[in-house]
C-alpha cells in the first residue's frame, strides 16, 4: 500500500508543480477544453488491491523512480511506478494544451489518450514494428499511458516518439497520413 501512496503523491506533485490543480479560474465545463483532475493511471490504482504492505519493493532507486520529462523524453513523462516502466501524458498539461489539441483537431482527431494511442500504434508500425509487443496501452480520455516491459523498451519509445511529437510540423505529417479507421477517438 506503500507504494501506491507513494505513486498518488508523485502524481499529485507533479501536478501541483506544474499548475494543473483545480482553481476557480479554470472553467470546467468549456467545450474545447479537456477536464483537469488528478490522474492515477489504472496500472497504479489497480495495483492498490494486489499490494501486500510487505514493504519490499522492486523499483529501482535512482533517477529511474522518479518522473522524468525533459527535451529528450517530451512530451513523453517517464517513471518507474507499481512494478511498471510507465509512459504517460497529461493532455491539459499546459505545455501542450491547446496546441496538440488543435492540432488534432485541425485533421479531425478529439487528440483524447486513444487518439494519441492510435497514432503512436501507427506510427511505431512503421519505426519498429516489434516494438509493440513489449508494451501495453491504457489511454484514458485526457491522458496516454503505456507501460513498457523494460526500461530499455521505455527508452526506445521515447527515442522514437519524442522527435516526432515534440515537433508539431513534423506530428501534423504523420497525423494528415494517419489510418483513421484504425484511431479510436
């Protein structure tokens, strides 16, 4: 349970920190913009019920336990968290909020978490196709979480990916050819 808390309060500050916390200023119910709340991916929550309270833990100490989101990994946030290599956006993240979001919505996309999983689905189909079977999607309405199989695989999404989508010439390119059919938005 440890753990769990731990993970909830890394989420929490990181929010904080960035400004995503609810205040009376943000106006929850405009259309155009995605809803702000704590998120807790669902690997995170769902582990809360497998936790045993031993206190032994198998994450790595280091700067692998921590969040991390800089040039390199952007906008990509990445962690270690509940037994898990986590990969994770926050669509409101002022950072990316509304210049992702319009620019999905410029080709007709919501850009919502299994928006951002179709397109990356494409896209590493394309990049390294074997890639994909080392991690598992869970994208929720206003955010994209995936969870690699190793940190080595972490890296390697964010190696591929991150130029890609922290350049949004380059993400509308890939965006226009996307497969629509195969986006679940």
């Amino acid at each position: 349970m440890k753990l769990v808390y731990s993970a909830l309060l890394a989420v929490f500050l990181s929010q904080c920190q960035s400004g995503q916390t609810k205040t009376a200023q943000n106006d929850p119910f405009k259309r155009d913009s995605p809803p702000e709340r704590i998120r807790v991916p669902a690997m995170v929550r769902d582990s809360a019920s497998r936790d045993s309270g031993s206190g032994i833990s198998a994450e790595p100490e280091g700067p692998d336990k921590a969040n991390r989101s800089d040039a390199k990994t952007f906008p990509f946030d990445i962690s270690f968290s509940a037994g898990k290599y986590v990969i994770a956006v926050e669509l409101g993240d002022p950072r990316l909020y509304p210049s992702y979001f319009n620019l999905f919505k410029k080709y007709g996309y919501e850009g919502n978490g299994p928006c951002w999983e179709g397109h990356i689905r494409q896209i590493l189909e394309k990049k390294d196709p074997g890639l994909l079977a080392h991690l598992e999607f869970d994208p929720e309405g206003d955010a994209f979480f995936a969870y690699a199989d190793s940190r080595e695989t972490q890296q390697k999404f964010v190696d591929i990916l991150s130029p890609i989508f922290s350049n949004l010439d380059v993400l509308g390119d890939w965006v226009k050819k996307a497969d629509r059919s195969r986006i679940d938005d």
